[in-house]
C-alpha cells in the first residue's frame, strides 16, 4: 500500500492504519530502535508507541513520507527509552551521542532554545550538504541510525580504521562551522 493511502487511513481513524504501516515500516522501526537499545522486547515496545504516536499525531499531520515520520518518531522514543533506562549506565547508544557532545551543545526545551536547535538543525543541514556522499553516508548511518562503526565499514566496503578517521575529520569539521556560525 502507498505512504498516501496508508497515511488517508490514519485521518479516516481507521486501525488499518497500523497494521499497513507495520507491514511496509514495522522492520525498518524495529532496526532503528534496537540500534538504539540493544533489546528486542524494548525496540517492539518503541515501535508500538510510535504508532501510537503517530495515530494522536495524523489529525493535524499529514506526512508526504511516511517512513521518514514514522522514523523520526520512532527515534525519538526509543532515544527518550534509552534516557531513562540508562541515567547512570555508558554504553550503547550513549557512546553515540557522547561523540557528538564536542560538537554540537546542549540545549534543553524552551522557546530561546527551540529558536536556537532550528538555528542548529539549519547549520547541520547546510554542512551535511557540503559532505561528500560518502561522508554524509556515513555520518547520518552512525549518529541518526546509531549503527556500528564496524557495520558501517562492512556496507561501505572501508577499514573500520578508515570509518573512524572519516568521522573523526567530520565531527572536526562540523564543530569549526559550527563556530564560524557562531552557535557554539
């Protein structure tokens, strides 16, 4: 079934909705979350609230790409999962945001905030889009997907070694334009 006629359920308020969006996503979400998690039962538990989500979220909603809504939900509550499971605890997907920590800051929610993570979002969105393919391929699978950098390395066809360096040159790089922008 089409994102289109998938997403024309959800506004009918019709529970196909669900099982037609678990049917074309449900893999793909479960991949996410478990990237994020490292646990089965909480990745499916990540992936049912993402479609519950995303059933309160249609009536003013109306996603072109439902993949890419339901993935970004989907993110969003598996990472808020991880958060409060593992307060304490390193590790995991922790690992990945900490590589991250050096280059973009902080910010929690407020409207002085929210102004400046659209500011950010922006920046990264216009630095991504200067990367070679190769790059950006490998930034969005590490810190969007969370993907292992010996996965990344096996898709790519590179060294681990040579995954590690890339990223590293690219957090480097994000964090001077990051500063030349002036938002860090």
């Amino acid at each position: 079934m089409e994102d289109r006629q998938i997403v024309d359920l959800y506004w009918a308020r019709d529970e196909r909705a669900i099982s037609e969006s678990d049917a074309k996503y449900g893999r793909m979400l479960h991949a996410l979350s478990y990237a994020c998690l490292s646990s089965h039962e909480d990745a499916e538990e990540c992936v049912n609230d993402t479609y519950l989500d995303a059933w309160n979220a249609m009536p003013t909603e109306r996603p072109t790409y439902l993949g890419a809504f339901l993935s970004k939900i989907v993110r969003r509550v598996s990472i808020d999962r991880f958060r409060h499971d593992h307060r304490l605890r390193r590790g995991g997907f922790g690992s990945v945001t900490e590589e991250l920590t050096e280059c973009i800051p902080d910010t929690s929610p407020g409207p002085a905030e929210e102004l400046e993570a659209g500011r950010l979002r922006e920046a990264l969105d216009n630095y991504l889009g200067r990367l070679p393919r190769e790059r950006r391929v490998m930034f969005v699978l590490r810190y969007f997907y969370a993907m292992p950098v010996s996965d990344i390395a096996a898709r790519m066809g590179l060294s681990e070694s040579n995954v590690k360096v890339s990223l590293h040159r690219v957090r480097q790089g994000l964090r001077a334009f990051l500063e030349k922008e002036e938002l860090l």
